[in-house]
C-alpha cells in the first residue's frame, strides 16, 4: 500500500477499474501517477497521467474539500456537488419543526433563496502543495524519543505559521508514509457557503446507513451547495451583496452513465487511510 496517513487536507486518488466481477483497487497520492503510467495504461487509462498529478491545475483544481468530506465544482459560479451525508450539517443547521428540510429536502427557486450553511462550515480549495520533509526532519536529526516528537511538531506548526500570515488561508503540515515524508498544503478558505438543493432523507440516506462504505449501495448521497466570495473575488463573511465564488475549474456532468468495463479513478480528500 503506498500511502498511509493522508491527513484530511491531502488529496488522493481512488482506482476502480470494473471488468466483470473483477476489480483492482489502489490509492495514491497524485504525485505519484506519473510513475504508474504504465500500469495505468494497462488497466485502461486512456489520458496523460501527468495531467492529474498538480493538485491546484485542472481538472483536481475543481476538487476540494467541504465541510468533513469532499466536494467537487460543477458549475463557474461556485455550484458545489458532494455528499448528503458531508451536507448534513447545513441542512440541519437550516430546519426547524415547521421547515422540516432533513426530512422533506430542500430546493432554493433561485440564489437569493439559497440558505447559508452553518458559521463552522467551510469549502477549502487547494493552491499550494509541497513537499517540506526536509525542513521537518532536518529539525529532529539526532533526537530520539519525545525530543524527536517535539522538534517535529515544532517544525511542522512553523511551517503552518509562516503560511498562514497571509489571511483567508488554511494550511496544514501532512505526513506519510509512517513520519518519513512531510507536505505542506496552503488552501484558500471560503467561509459563505449556501445550501442550494437537498433530497429528503428517505432518498439521502436511504437504508438509514450513512457510513456503509460497502457495495452495492442504492442511496441519493449527494446535496448541491453554493460558495460566494466579496465582489472583490475574496473570501468573505456571509452577506447578501457577496457574489458566487467562481473557480479555477469545474468538472462537467456526463449525460451518458458509465459502461462495464469502463475504466474509474475517483478523487478525494480522505480523513484518513491505510491504503
């Protein structure tokens, strides 16, 4: 297994490759697909795998982090699909006895009905991601043990400090591979998210099974939500003059589903993973 501890601001890539009643699986990190061009190729990759190892350049740019899961860009202002389940927390946030939307789901008729999310819930759109093992591990040579530890820790909340001191930036020190290897990833924090559409819980969490991560699954897990940033493109506090955020990409709906034997990555930002 290659990668072992994605922290939940790392990006990693999910391989499915459906042929028959058989399936190869693998996650990586993206810097990684390069040198698995070849056994990519083989299980049917048809694209040029260097095109998906920049995390901030189309098509990953358009993957990012929201709330406790991830979410994905699928419109230029901002319209953002992920997880009823990731959702849920903005979806309650805006029910109440008389407004039941958990239960009865949620349509905004236009984007002043649009509902804001919850002040804690956040989209994180990756811009930055490198590799600080150096810097890291260049601090705890020669310790051992608890000093080891704490030069560690001292060096990683540094290399965050420094990266934070421009504002509306989220950053995160990540390690892998067991503490051998260090990366810093600098996100742009948008904090005025809205809840655009919601399926009612009979369909979103259909089964009542929200972390079954086993297949085959028949539940609607997905919510639309909107993020919008100052008229001047910045992130900013929820106001009703704020525009829709509009990102350095977006992914496109396809209309035709997929065939047996089509070959499938999935991007995401894990919580955590042993894979």
């Amino acid at each position: 297994m290659l990668c072992r501890n994605a922290l939940p601001t790392a990006l990693a890539l999910g391989l499915t490759l459906a042929a028959g009643a058989h399936a190869d699986e693998g996650m990586w990190m993206p810097t990684q697909l390069p040198d698995l061009a070849k056994p990519l190729k083989a299980a049917g990759f048809k694209g040029n795998p260097a095109d998906l190892a920049n995390v901030t350049a189309p098509p990953l740019s358009a993957v990012v982090r929201a709330g406790g899961g991830t979410g994905s860009f699928v419109s230029a202002d901002g319209l953002l699909l992920t997880n009823h389940h990731v959702a849920m927390g903005v979806i309650q946030y805006n029910s109440s006895p008389e407004h039941n939307l958990i239960d009865n789901g949620f349509i905004a008729q236009g984007r002043s009905d649009e509902r804001a999310a919850n002040p804690d819930f956040r989209v994180l759109v990756t811009t930055g991601f490198d590799k600080v093992t150096e810097q890291v591990l260049g601090a705890a040579r020669g310790k051992t043990g608890r000093a080891y530890f704490d030069a560690v820790d001292r060096a990683s909340k540094q290399l965050v400090a420094d990266c934070e001191k421009e504002g509306n930036v989220r950053c995160s020190v990540a390690d892998m591979y067991y503490g051998t290897d260090f990366y810093r990833i600098r996100q742009l924090e948008l904090s005025d998210v809205r809840l655009v559409y919601a399926p009612p819980r009979a369909i979103g969490n259909y089964g009542d099974e929200i972390d079954n991560f086993m297949w085959p699954r028949h539940t609607g897990d997905f919510t639309l939500l909107r993020a919008y940033v100052g008229k001047d493109g910045k992130p900013a506090p929820y106001s009703p003059d704020n525009v829709p955020y509009q990102p350095p990409a977006h992914l496109k709906m396809a209309i035709d589903g997929p065939k047996t034997g089509d070959y499938a990555m999935l991007a995401g930002y894990p919580g955590i993973t042993y894979r």
